[in-house]
C-alpha cells in the first residue's frame, strides 16, 4: 500500500514538473515577444489582449463612471501598465488626457478611441501632443478608451468650440455598434446604469488576474487555433450613414471648422473606410458635408513596426507618423 502512494505521489510531481516547465516557457515567450514568430506570436498577441491586460477604462484608480458617457478617465495623474509598457496619464477636470489649458480655446481638437487616447505611450508621445509641436497650434485631446464617434462629440460638447479650426476624428471599425445604436434611438445615446458599469469593470478585472497554471490551462488553446490568415469580415451597409448622422447633430460647431477623418485599427487598418466615406460625400445626399469633412487615407504607411508587438494599439513611431500624416495635410489645406 505503502509503495502505491509512492507511486501516485510520483507520478503528480512529474505533472507539476511538467506544468511547472510549460508555464514557465509560456511566461517567458510573453515576457519576450520580440522573439516570438508566427503561430506563437499570434498566440501570444491573442492570449495578452484576452487575458493579460489591464483596461484602463475599467480600472477604479484610473476610469470613473459618468451618467452621459459610461465612463470618463479619472481626473488627476496615474500610471497605467501592461505587459509591454509603463506610462502615465495626467488628467484634466473634464476626464480628459490633456491639460487644463487646453481646455481653453483650443485651436484643435483630437476626438477618437484608444488609439488617440495614446494608450501604451506617454502623453508627449500622443500624436495630439506632437502635432501642436509641429503646427504651433493649441491642440486638445479628447479622446478617450473604446468611445464610439457619438460619445467623442458627446465630449466635445462639454468644451468651449468657438475657436476650433479643425477636428480630427479618429475612426475605428468598431465605433459602428455605438454609432447605430444612437441612430436608432433618435441621435441619443443609451448609457448604461452605475452597476452594469462595476460589474463589467470588475469581470474585465478578473480576466486579467493571475492563478496557478494559468497560461498552461489558456495558451495551448489559443496555439492550436492561431492563424496568419487574414479573417474575412462582413462590414455593414449603414456604417457610413450613422458616422456622418453623428456629426450633422453636432450644431454647436461654426461654419469654418475642417473635419478631417482618419481610420486607425489594432494592426488591421486599410483604406476600406476612407475609400467608402469618399464615396459617401460624392453623392448628393451628403455633399453639403463634403464642403467641411475631408477623409485622409493615412493606411498604406501603418506598418506592423508602427505599433507594439502583443498589444495591439500603436507605439510611439506609430504617432509620430501619424502626427506628420496630418500636420502636412493641414498645411496643404492651409495653403489653399
């Protein structure tokens, strides 16, 4: 009997070895991408953004709920840090991660989501902060963390627009969803109550939380369904409509203000919005908008090298590019 336990005690040390070892490769392989490559990266790249990362929108120390928008950022200076960065965020009164003194006649304003929010660089870094330097131009960030277009100029409501000279709308695919919710419910948004906010704060919190083997028990799924392929996706033939319907609600901007509307999206950005919002203000049903919204296709020069390698949002390189992108378009607009 004696000898039997020892057998079974054994044989759950080689298991925990073995675990112990595969956990350990795991952790390694995530704590050093950039020496990961193909099934492995894409792996790698899907277990971070499903399990690994802190949302600053969901994060009690950084993001506060808001009747209006869901949430806004928490006024105020913190650190926010994920697997392949460490930055901080200063905070202005209205939420927003810009100073004070760009509350104040702004000649700028940058509305989007993560993207321009300048998650995973510091604020200096931000494409908003760099184009001011390149412009001489007071430039206000608005932009805050998965806000749909109808939230950002929600936000920018909330801000004195008498001096503005140019928006710049930072588009992801996924701003569709709330774009026509807020179509569909006459140019309102339906914003959720305090509890359903907490409660998707708080699950978005526990995926996050480490436990014993837990890369063993998630990664090897995420390896054997991992592809380069590029996933086909059905885009809606509404998208357009709702986007420009935001932006006609918007009665508190002045006839000289420039639209100009960029599309970033985690590593998958192509011209595909650009082209059809083009297309959109070529027709007669929207040419009164084209005198003022004008789409600048930045796709082609989103290089994989322009954003970090798990996380899926763009690096420093990434706004500096798109900061010069813009501020030579300005300059051409300026010029005519």
């Amino acid at each position: 009997m004696k000898k039997k336990y020892v057998v079974i005690l054994y044989n759950v040390l080689v298991v925990l070895a073995i675990f112990g070892a595969l956990e350990y490769f795991f952790e390694y392989k995530l704590s050093h991408p950039e020496n990961i490559s193909g099934r492995m990266k894409s792996a790698a790249q899907q277990y971070y953004m499903k399990y690994g990362r802190s949302i600053v929108q969901y994060e009690p120390e950084m993001a506060q709920y808001d009747s209006s928008l869901f949430y806004t950022l928490k006024p105020g200076t913190f650190q926010f840090k994920n697997q392949e960065f460490e930055v901080t965020f200063k905070v202005n009164s209205l939420g927003m991660r810009d100073d004070e003194a760009s509350l104040n006649t702004p000649k700028i304003a940058v509305l989007g989501d993560s993207h321009a929010m300048g998650w995973g660089v510091e604020q200096k870094e931000t494409f908003a902060e760099v184009l001011q330097k390149q412009t001489g131009k007071k430039v206000l960030n608005t932009a805050i963390s998965s806000y749909g277009t109808a939230r950002e100029f929600t936000m920018l409501q909330q801000v004195n627009t008498d001096s503005l000279q140019y928006i710049i709308i930072q588009y992801c695919d996924n701003d569709y969803e709330e774009n026509h919710a807020y179509f569909h419910n006459n140019n309102v948004l339906d914003i959720s109550s305090k509890e359903v906010y907490e409660n998707v704060s708080s699950d978005q919190r526990t995926k996050k939380n480490y436990y014993l083997f837990k890369h063993v028990l998630k990664f090897p799924k995420l390896l054997l369904s991992a592809s380069s392929d590029a996933e086909t996706v059905q885009f809606p033939e509404d998208e357009i409509k709702v986007f420009l319907n935001v932006i006609q609600q918007a009665k508190y901007l002045h006839d000289q203000v420039k639209i100009v509307v960029i599309n970033v999206n985690g590593r998958k950005t192509t011209d595909r919005f650009i082209k059809k919002l083009s297309e959109k203000l070529r027709k007669k049903r929207w040419r009164h908008l084209a005198k003022f919204v004008i789409p600048l296709d930045i796709s082609s020069g989103l290089t994989e090298d322009k954003y970090h390698i798990l996380d899926d949002h763009l690096n420093a390189k990434g706004h500096l590019f798109v900061a010069n992108k813009i501020e030579k378009f300005i300059n051409l607009l300026e010029k005519k």
